[in-house]
C-alpha cells in the first residue's frame, strides 16, 4: 500500500473504532456502517446548519435537548441518562461523537430526524415531533460543547 492510503485506511480504522466506543455495542455500529459505507441518505446527504451558533440558537437548542434527549443520552451528552437502564441498548456517548472526525450536520440531522429504530436502537425519530430549525437548534447546543 501508498503510504497516503495506509494513512486513509488507519484514519478509518481509529473512526470505527471510536464509534464503536461512543455507541458502546456492536448494534450500536450499524448506522456507523452504514455512513462509512454509503454516507448519508437523501434527503440528508451534504446539508449544513442553517442556523448561527448564537446564544440564543444555543439556549433553544439546550432546552430542546433537555426536553427530547437528556433522558437518555445525560445532560452533559455522555450517553449517562437516567432512562439508561432501561434501554435496550446504551445510548452514544454524544461527548465523543462530536469529537469524531466524520461527524458532520448532515449525520447528526439524519440521526436525530430518522431515529435509530431501523438499526435497533429505541432512539425515537424526532422529523414528525420537531420542526426541521429545531433539530437545527438540537445540533448547535451538541456542538457548542452541552454548555450549562
């Protein structure tokens, strides 16, 4: 192998491996999987968060979280919610997520928007429950670092 794509393959390796730990089971992968190997489905594919990262986009996007999401993945995003025992499986470490490299708006829209019922997981889908800027806002709190 050319050292450039050694260098490719080992960043994908790192990248699912670290999903592997922020999603805590191997059922937990299968989304993971699935964008590494076909990306992310229309509609989704390539859209960026319309919304600027201000205070005010920050703080809706923090009381949406805390409303539709800390139960299960925490109030600091570690995937620690008090719903966490009774889960089939564990929620992803948010936390690390983000910090991963391939994370980008469209993955997370899709996420929250689709749910994770068709990868086994009983994360609910949020399209029909919140407004498309609202997800938007969900994603800006995450990325602003779960600010309190």
């Amino acid at each position: 192998m050319k050292p450039k794509t050694l260098i490719t393959v080992a960043a994908l390796a790192a990248t699912v491996a670290a999903a592997a730990l922020a999603h805590g089971t191997p059922e937990g992968m299968l989304r993971m999987k699935q964008y590494m190997h076909s990306g992310v489905p229309a509609p989704y594919g390539g859209l960026k968060n319309p919304l600027p990262p201000s205070p005010d986009t920050v703080a809706r996007g923090r009381a949406l979280y805390d409303d539709n999401c800390a139960r299960c993945h925490g109030a600091r995003g570690l995937g620690d919610g008090p719903d966490l025992k009774e889960l089939k499986l564990p929620p992803a470490d948010l936390v690390h997520m983000l910090d991963m490299l391939p994370m980008n708006d469209d993955y997370f829209l899709w996420t929250l928007s689709e749910g994770g019922v068709p990868f086994g997981s009983q994360m609910p889908a949020f399209k029909d429950v919140l407004e498309r800027d609202d997800v938007w806002r969900v994603i800006a709190f995450m990325r602003a670092g779960f600010p309190r």
